[in-house]
C-alpha cells in the first residue's frame, strides 16, 4: 500500500513539476528578450 501510494504521488506530481519548470523557462526566455538582467 505504500509502495502505490508513493508511486500515486510521484505520478501526480510529476506533470506538475513539469508544467512549473516550463513556465519558469518561459518567463526566464521573456525577460531576456525584453533585456531585463535578473
């Protein structure tokens, strides 16, 4: 039962993880074109 259970998680969470990185990516790649430094 834990076993599934983490697995549940890791499954949930992952597209989610992605989705957030890309969105970072995205707004990192936006900045640059607009010539902000972070």
């Amino acid at each position: 039962v834990k076993r599934n259970k983490k697995y549940f998680w890791v499954a949930a969470i992952a597209p989610l993880v992605s989705v957030i990185l890309s969105t970072i990516l995205v707004l990192l790649t936006k900045a640059e074109e607009h010539g902000v430094v972070t």
